[in-house]
C-alpha cells in the first residue's frame, strides 16, 4: 500500500491562501499601522508627562493663589499623579479598545473596518492641533501618529482589502 500523496498545489499561489481564509498583505498593513499608532500614542503620553517642569507647576499654583484657593507644591504634585493616573487608564482603554478592533478588521469583518475609519478620523482631526503647537518632541510624535492612523485607515480601503472584505460577507 502506497502513502497517500499531497495534492500538488500551484507554485504560484502562496500556501496560506490554500489552508485558511486570504488576507492580503494590505491589511497587514493596516493592522500593524494602526499598532504603530497605539505605540506612539504612548509614546506622546509619556513625553507630555515627562516634560512638565516645576516651573510648569509653579506657574498652576500661581493660578491657583490669584483665584483665591492657594495650593502647595506638594499639593500640586499630589494632583498631578493623580491626573497622570487617570489619563494613563483612560488611554489604556482606549487603546485596547482600538486594538481589538484592529483585530476584528484583520479577520475580514467589515464593521470593524468603518469603526476603526470613524474613530480614526476623529483621532486625526483631534491631533491636528498637536501637530501645529506644542514642543517639537510631541509635535513629531503627533505627526508619526497621525500618519500611522493615516495609513491604517488607507491601507483598510485599498483595492485589494475591498476584495477582502466582499468576500468575508459570503463566510
């Protein structure tokens, strides 16, 4: 008796579109831009923490003292933690949530590929300010940002990613 024999396959289409459903590298593309997105979005969130001075806090107990409600500068560092804190959470949502739509779009659902179109585009129009102002560290990282989130939603809506998503509404 003879081993049973692999069914010859065309050279020219790539194993993967045989064993499994095809994704093009297009939204490979998008996924990873839109990873790179998040990573840079850390990236800005430290730098804007990490380049507040003292003289930045000084200047808010300032403002603190002319409205009537002095603070000390413990005090200020004690707020300022805790805003640290809460942004840091907020951002970790947020990001988690844009992740895992970037998975769902990665398997071909299309819903996930207008969500993260709609979110992006807001992401984009709220990182246009960054971009104009602010120190030149976290104008270069909004601007990397807004790129990456660029290309993530390019990338989704290439020709080949349409074909992907046509044919995931016939799985």
């Amino acid at each position: 008796m003879t081993p049973p024999q692999e069914p010859e396959r065309d050279p020219q289409v790539p194993g993967h579109e045989l064993s499994g459903p095809w994704r093009p590298t297009t939204i490979d593309y998008a996924f990873w831009s839109g990873i790179a997105s998040a990573v840079v979005g850390f990236a800005i969130l430290a730098a804007s923490f990490l380049l507040v001075s003292d003289a930045e806090l000084q200047a808010v107990l300032e403002e603190t003292a002319a409205q009537g409600q002095p603070i000390t500068m413990d005090q200020a560092r004690s707020i300022y933690n805790a805003v640290l804190v809460m942004v840091v959470v907020i951002v970790v949502v947020i990001a988690a949530l844009w992740i895992m739509f970037l998975f769902f779009m990665r398997r071909g659902r299309n819903w996930a590929r207008i969500v993260i179109t709609v979110i992006g585009a807001v992401w984009i129009l709220l990182t246009i300010p960054s971009v104009a102002g602010g120190s030149i560290v976290a104008s270069l990282l909004s601007l990397l940002q807004l790129l990456a989130v660029a290309a993530t939603i390019a990338f989704a809506y290439l020709a080949p990613s349409n074909q992907y998503f046509q044919l995931g509404r016939h799985r």
